[in-house]
C-alpha cells in the first residue's frame, strides 16, 4: 500500500512539473546535442534553443555561434578558427516528433551571432531551395543576406533560453516562416 502512494505521489509530481512551463520537468525535457548537459545543470555559459516551424522532420539541425561582427559573421569556420576566434557548431538529427530544444555552449559570456539551420537534403552546404534558417530575432528573412542584428544574443554567466522560427524559401518573397507554423 505504501509502495502505491509513493509512486501516485511521484506520478502527480511530474505531472504538476510538466504542466508548469518552466517547471523541472520541462526545464530537463529532450534538450538536444553534444551541448546539453550545460543547458540542463546551469552549466552555463550556454544558449538553450527551442525551435518551431520545422517544414518536416528529415536532415540534420545544426547551431552555429560566431563573433558578433560584421566582418566574422557568417564567415567559414576554418578560416575564424585558423583567426583564433569563436566558433561553435553542435548537429542534431532531426526528431521524429516532439518539441525541439538544442543547446550549445558559449565560451565565455558576452554578445555572439547565433545561426539555426535546417539542413533538409543532407549536404553539408546551405542548399537556398530547401533547406531552413532562422536566428534569434525572428525577423523575417526575405532575399537579402542576414544582417548581424538579426542574429545577435548576449550571453549571461549562467543560460539564455531564445525561440527560434525556421523559415523556409517561400517564392519570389524570399525566405519565410511556414504558413500556419
């Protein structure tokens, strides 16, 4: 009989937490990549992700931070790395269902760029007719290269959580979120 009231007690317990956004349970969900212990145990530096609007559930998503300057952003990895300079990539398959939260981790706190791809046909090149892309500022992206301002988000000591809506190239308008996403 004790045996049953301990495990209904812990039952409603997750559940309580689950309910609650930002509650233990969630904070401790399906948080995904290499990255993920320091968004779970306030391992910080480190930014927590939670990405919506994906057009499908195939490829890879993938995280990059760079410096946050006009001249390093979006630069080749080799090239900021040969530099000495921050950059940080962390890949994910793509979930097959669920919510998707991925993590990486910044090397100190400051202001960093902040990429989220969608990497849909499984090349390790930005493919402009499928694959998907969104930064923290959820600004739409049009036709026009993603200017630093959209991609920018400061660091604390500990976590930063951001939301990220994938968009996808949408006809002549450019690059889009998905209708109804």
């Amino acid at each position: 009989m004790r045996l049953r009231l301990k495990i209904a007690a812990a039952i409603a317990a997750t559940a309580l937490c689950a309910g609650v956004p930002g509650g233990v349970a969630d904070a401790h969900a399906g948080v995904l990549g290499g990255d993920s212990a320091a968004c779970l145990g306030g391992g910080g530096p480190a930014i927590r992700v939670n990405v919506d609007g994906l057009k499908d559930r195939i490829g890879e998503l993938k995280l990059e931070l760079y410096p946050a300057t006009d001249a390093d952003f979006l630069k080749d990895d080799r090239d900021l790395i040969k530099e000495g300079k921050v950059f940080r990539r962390v890949q994910v398959p793509t979930p097959a269902t669920g919510s998707v939260a991925l993590c990486i981790k910044a090397p100190t706190p400051g202001t960093y760029a902040l990429l989220f791809t969608h990497n849909r046909d499984g090349k390790n090149k930005f493919n402009f007719w499928a694959d998907g892309a969104g930064f923290p500022s959820n600004a739409r992206l049009g036709r026009a290269r993603p200017k630093l301002t959209m991609a920018t988000i400061t660091v604390p000591n500990g976590l930063v959580t951001t939301d990220i809506h994938a968009q996808y190239l949408r006809g002549l308008g450019g690059f889009a979120p998905i209708k109804g996403s």
